[in-house]
C-alpha cells in the first residue's frame, strides 16, 4: 500500500475536478446501481496515469457536450477494497492499471485498459472516451 501522501496530489487531481471517491466496496456497489451512467477511473501511480489517463479523463469531461451522470475514481495500491470490487464488475477484463471505466444502468459498456492507455498521448485517450460519452451518455 502507497503512503498517502504519496498519492493525495493524485487523487487530488480527480477530486478537485468533481471526481467522487469510492472507498469501499460497499460505495461501489451502491455507486453502479444508480440508473444512468458512471465512469470509474481507476488512478494509479504510474507514468501513464500521469501522463495520459489522468489528463485524458479531465480533457473528455470538459470538453464533451455529453458526459457521464456520476463521475467516480478510485486508486490502486491505496483504496484496496473498493478496486477489487470494481475489478469485480469490470470482468471478464484483467486486473488493469490504470483503466477507464464507463457503465450504464450497472452494465459496463465501455473499457480502456492500461495496454490502451501506455504509451498513448492524453487526447487520444479524451477522444476514445468523448465518443463513448456521445454513445451512452
């Protein structure tokens, strides 16, 4: 598990932009019954998180005309709990991140894993999530 000091300028950069945490498993659970649509971010320390899934995120919320009713974020290595059971409803996906998930009335219907985000530059990352919202949202 990371130091939380570590990673609060992380989470921080979610959170100050309307990202919701999800803590427990209990919260995600009750967080992907909620009718309309979520994006889970799963945040982590990684160069890629930094470099293009945190940005790339930010980017797609601000600047898409659709978006998600409920934007949410939990980090790996530090809020245990709560990525495994997103992990849960992200299968028959791999253990990913960081990732990017968007459900729809509880259904996952939209995944960006850590092989789809390394090595990528953060617009195509907003790109690939404004037209998910423009599908679903």
């Amino acid at each position: 598990m990371y130091p939380e000091q570590i990673i609060s300028p992380m989470k921080e950069e979610l959170t100050d932009n309307g990202f919701h945490e999800l803590l427990t498993a209990d919260e995600v659970d009750k967080q992907l019954l909620e009718k309309g649509t979520t994006l889970v971010m799963i945040n982590s320390v990684c160069g890629c998180s930094a470099g293009s899934a945190r940005p790339g995120v930010l980017m797609a919320v601000a600047n898409s005309s659709k978006r998600p009713d409920y934007l949410t974020t939990s980090f790996a290595g530090f809020d245990m709990e709560a990525v495994e059971k997103i992990r849960e409803h992200l299968l028959p996906y791999p253990p990913s991140s960081p990732s990017i998930a968007l459900f729809k009335d509880g259904r996952l219907v939209h995944m960006i894993e850590r092989h789809q985000i390394e090595g990528r530059p953060a617009q195509v990352i907003a790109h690939n999530l404004i037209a998910s919202f423009n599908e679903y949202c």
